[in-house]
C-alpha cells in the first residue's frame, strides 16, 4: 500500500554525543536511509516553496508538482 508523507525538512537532525556527530535523514531523499546523503541539497535547489513536490519511487526525480 502507498502512503503519501509530508517531509518539509531541509536538513539532517545532528545526533550527539559520540565520537563523531551522526546526522539522520529528515527530508526522506537519501539513499542511504536512516543516514544522512546530502540529497536534501537537491530538494534544496528544484523545489518551490508552496508548491508539493512528488518523487519517483528512487526518491531521486520530481515527477509532479501540486498546489499545497
């Protein structure tokens, strides 16, 4: 079954403290889930505010824009 989520996150959560920070996905486009990729930079540079943007299945390409 398919479930439309919302995300409006631009960016990852930073988790501390460890030896090294952790940053966890909060825009749901990486490919490396539950970590952090950088895809958020893309969502960053081709989505418009007000607008609801609709990914592939890759989360990878926008396939449709709608009115929020």
């Amino acid at each position: 079954m398919a479930r439309m989520i919302y995300h409006d996150a631009t960016g990852p959560a930073r988790i501390d403290p460890q030896e090294k920070p952790v940053f966890v996905c909060m825009c749901g486009l990486s490919q490396n889930l539950p970590y952090c990729d950088g895809n958020h930079k893309m969502a960053k540079q081709n989505e418009v505010d007000g607008k609801l943007c609709i990914y592939d299945k890759a989360r990878q390409s926008i396939v449709e824009t709608r009115d929020e």
